[in-house]
C-alpha cells in the first residue's frame, strides 16, 4: 500500500506494542483488526471504542487508522473524560442505556466502525449492537470483543439468552434475503449482510445497498444440457414437486427451459394463476413431505456426527 503522509504501515500488533497508554486486549485479536479494519486505513472514517480505560486503545486506533479518522471513546467512567485534551471525543456514559445512544448518535450522527470492549455483559453487548445497526454507514462494521464472557459463569453463561446464543441465531436471519427459504424478511436482514464468528470475538457487516433479495441468476454461456446429478438423491415425488413449485413461482430460468418458445411475461401470469388455483395442494403436498424427510434427514445425521473422528454428536 502506498505510504501517505502521517500514515504509518505498521500492523496492529506493532502499534499496540509501542503505544505509550496501557492497552489490554486478547493476542489473537491483532491479525483479526489487520484482516477486518484494513480497509478503512487512511480514510475519513468514524471510529468509535466502548470502554477507554487507561486510553491506550484510542491512541492505538489514531495511529492505525491515521490522521483522517475521527476517534471517539466511550466509557461509563468519567476520568475517561481528560482524553480529549489529546484530540478525542469522548462520551461518557452507560452502554446498556438506549437513552445513552440516541444522545450519542444524535450528536456524533452514523458511525463507521463500533468497537465494543466495555463491560462484556450480555445486556451491554446485545443492546450496543441493536442500537449501533442502524447507524452504521453502509460498507461499515459492528466489532464486539470478547464474547468468551458467553462462556463465563461469572457473567451468568452459558445460557440461551447469552449474547453469543442470541449472535448465532441472527445468522438464521440472514436467510431472510433468500427467496428459497422459509425465514421471513426481517429487518435485521435490511442491514445487516454477513456475520463474522471468531474466537472471543463476532464481527456485523453492514451495508444496505447488499441487503436486497437473492436470485439465482445465469451466464450467456452455452448449455451443453447434462442431467443435473442432483436429482439422483431425489425421490420421483420430490423432484415433481420441486417441478411444479419452480412454475408456481415462475422461476424465470426453470420457466425459459420448459417454455422456450413463449415469454417470460405471459408465463409469470399463467403462474400467478396457478398458484392461485392450486398453490395449497402443492402446500400440503409439501408439508407431508417436509416431515418425511426431516425424521429420516435427521436419523442419518445422527449417525454421521457419532461416527465422526470429531464426535460432534449433539446426543454425546
Ligand atoms: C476492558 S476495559 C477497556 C479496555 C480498553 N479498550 C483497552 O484496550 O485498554 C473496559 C472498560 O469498559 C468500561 N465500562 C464498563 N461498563 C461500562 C458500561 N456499562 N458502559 C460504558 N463503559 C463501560 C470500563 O469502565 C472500562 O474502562
């Protein structure tokens, strides 16, 4: 990369080692920040840590990110506050309080990177994220750090409601932009496009403009017409099924192969019509079919986890 002014090439690591300030954070974090926040080296960008301390975060992020971020601390603590005497911003005040955060982003506006290394509890961490998607740029990132504290008895985990249980069913939400799937459009999905899991640390990506519906799109190249070998693990009903769903939904690409000869539009509208008249055969077809093959999918599996050299056996 090419050296700017002001701009040092050194990783994070190498920082964090040579800033006068106390840091603490974990070893494996360093490659996490060179890989993640890379990007955003060098650019007018709003840095934003929960949990100062003894500052030496903040100025572990102004040299990484270089003299054209903006770098804001927040901390319930109000000695944090004699860092802005060096060139911070800083808030402070209570991260489990959403009254907190619509002061703060109504002042600070949105946000580029939010890094969470506070208090770690599941309240504090699950409430600074709900609060920060929204006003995360698009293109931007939600870190939060330590999230062995969903492990820890002392922060009352393992449990269902711990933040790292509530993370990992976020991931189903996802799906919400997937028109082959069950879950539901949720407004999660509307902002958020991937989720980064690392050890002791989850990692929000977030940028509206990637949040739209998928589809399965294809290429101009020619098709040479092999049998799909997918099917071969498909029953004759099942492949039916899925068959007469694709033209249910107009699946414009399963539509252009059977009815090469007519137009897609014509087709949407016999399959509007269709679905109409017939879609709830199809769904109770379905539903029958579904239970089937979830209890013996699921048996099989069984099998396979406990016959793993990694014994991932649910049951163990
Ligand atoms: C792990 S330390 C931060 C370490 C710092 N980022 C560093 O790299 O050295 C946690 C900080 O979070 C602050 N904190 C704890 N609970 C908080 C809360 N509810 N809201 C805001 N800050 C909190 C503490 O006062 C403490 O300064």
């Amino acid at each position: 990369m090419e050296k700017i002014e002001g701009m040092t090439n050194k990783g994070s690591y190498e920082i964090f080692r040579s800033v006068s300030q106390k840091s603490f954070k974990h070893e494996k974090y360093f490659d996490i920040y060179d890989s993640e926040l890379g990007p955003y080296r060098d650019r007018k960008v709003t840095v934003v840590e929960v949990g100062v301390l003894d500052g030496g975060s903040l100025f572990l992020w102004k040299e990484f990110f270089g003299p054209n971020a903006r770098i804001i601390g927040i901390d319930f603590n109000p000695e944090a506050a004699k860092w802005v005497n060096e060139g911070f911003e800083i808030y402070i005040g209570d991260q489990a309080d959403r009254q907190f955060w619509n002061t703060f982003y109504g002042e600070v506006g949105m946000v580029d990177v939010l890094i969470d290394d506070g208090g770690h509890t599941d309240v504090q961490q699950i409430t600074t994220m709900q609060e920060a998607i929204p006003r995360i740029r698009d293109g931007g990132l939600i870190i939060i750090e330590d999230t062995h504290s969903s492990m820890m008895r002392e922060f009352g985990n393992p449990s269902k409601y711990s933040f790292l249980e509530i993370s990992k069913n976020l991931v189903n939400q996802l799906y919400g932009k997937s028109p082959l799937t069950v879950v539901l459009n949720n407004h999660f999905s509307d902002y958020v496009y991937g989720i980064n899991f690392y050890e002791s640390v989850v990692i929000l990506k977030i940028d509206r403009t990637k949040c739209l519906m998928n589809k399965e799109i294809e290429n101009m190249g020619e098709e040479i017409g092999n049998a799909d070998f997918r099917e071969v693990n498909q029953s004759i009903v099942t492949r039916k099924l899925i068959a007469t769903r694709e033209l249910l939904y107009g699946n414009p690409i399963f539509v252009r192969k059977i009815f090469r000869r007519k137009s897609e539009d014509r087709i949407l509208l016999l399959s509007k019509y269709l679905r109409k008249s017939f879609g709830w055969i199809v769904e109770i077809i379905d539903g029958i079919l579904y239970i089937v093959k979830k209890l013996r999918k699921n048996s099989k599996v069984k099998q396979i986890l406990k016959s793993s050299i990694l014994n991932m056996s649910r049951d163990k």
